[in-house]
C-alpha cells in the first residue's frame, strides 16, 4: 500500500477528487493524511467525510515561514508517507520543506507562463492559442519544479467561465495521472 499526504488551503474540490476515485481505482494507493494551513478550510470537512486523518496547522500562528514548515515536515515524517501532493496549498514553501519531502503540486497554467496566482486568468488573457495544467515536482523555486505531466487545452471561441472550468477538470484528471505514474 502506497501512502500519500494531501495538503490543502480552501475548498479542496482537487483533495475530494483524489479521495473519491484513488479508492475507486487504485486499491494500492490511499490518502492517509490530509494537511491544511487554513482553520476555515472547506477541505475540511471532506477529510472528515472519507474518514481521513486531518491535521489543521494554523499558518498564522508561526513567526515565520520556516517555522511553520519545520512543523509541516515533522508530522509529514511521522505518517511515513510516499508522496505528498499540494492541491491547492497556497504557501510558499522554503527549503525546511522542499530539502526534506518529496512533493508533487498541480498548478493551472503551462508551466514556465504564469507561475504564482492568478495563473488561470493571466493564461486565458495571454497571447497563446492554449492553456492548461502542469504537475511538477516542487523545488525551492516557485512553480519552478521539474515537470511530471503537462496537459494543454484550446482556448478558442471559449468564455473565461467555460475556460475556467476546462482548466478545474483537467487538474483533477492530471493530478490523479500524475500520483499513479510516480507510485506504480
């Protein structure tokens, strides 16, 4: 049995996605922790639906980025995972992280264009025909990570909305992609 560690910060649709189908399809993977940074996080209840263990790491609550990751690593560590996945994690991690956990993390755009926030709408505003998703191992480098599956789509005669939501279906399908060529 492969474990894996979801880290999340809002509504963690990508985190119910991962939790509905790696136990539909993949008997051999399973979440085995779900982190969040976010005490609001709406993830959260999803965690408590699938049965899955949660841990809520107040972000706010630590003088400094490395102090929070320090924790972060510690009780990754102690549940023996194989990979952790950033699905909508908004933190910016430092090397207390990334020298310590491998890590994957999905993030919607074509990667290197439009690394950090707002990466969907700066992608569907751009001069290119395409957008879509990137799942990258992640480095001390923002979104700057060695590329695992990279998935493009056509922008034309869509809406920003239809747009939008393309890009929401296609980092599910790629994450979940992505977690299974790593692990088998």
């Amino acid at each position: 049995m492969r474990k894996i560690a979801v880290l999340f910060s809002g509504i963690g649709s990508n985190f119910e996605y991962l939790a509905q189908n790696l136990d539909r399809d993949n008997g051999d993977i399973k979440i085995a922790l779900a982190i969040t940074n976010n005490p609001k996080a709406i993830g959260i209840e999803i965690a408590k639906k699938h049965n899955i263990s949660l841990e809520i790491i107040n972000s706010s609550e630590y003088n400094n980025r490395e102090e929070f990751d320090a924790i972060l690593v510690e009780i990754i560590k102690s549940h023996n995972v194989d990979l952790v996945v950033l699905a909508g994690f908004m933190r910016i991690l430092t090397p207390v992280f990334t020298s310590n956990i491998n890590a994957i993390n999905l993030h919607p755009s074509l990667l290197p264009r439009h690394k950090g926030v707002d990466a969907i709408k700066k992608s569907y505003n751009d001069e290119h025909g395409d957008g879509g998703v990137s799942v990258h191992w992640v480095n001390s480098e923002l979104d700057g990570g060695e590329l695992i599956i990279q998935k493009a789509i056509s922008k034309d005669d869509l809406s920003f909305d239809e747009y939008n939501n393309n890009i929401k279906e296609l980092e599910k399908s790629s994450l979940l992609e992505a977690i299974k060529k790593i692990l088998k």
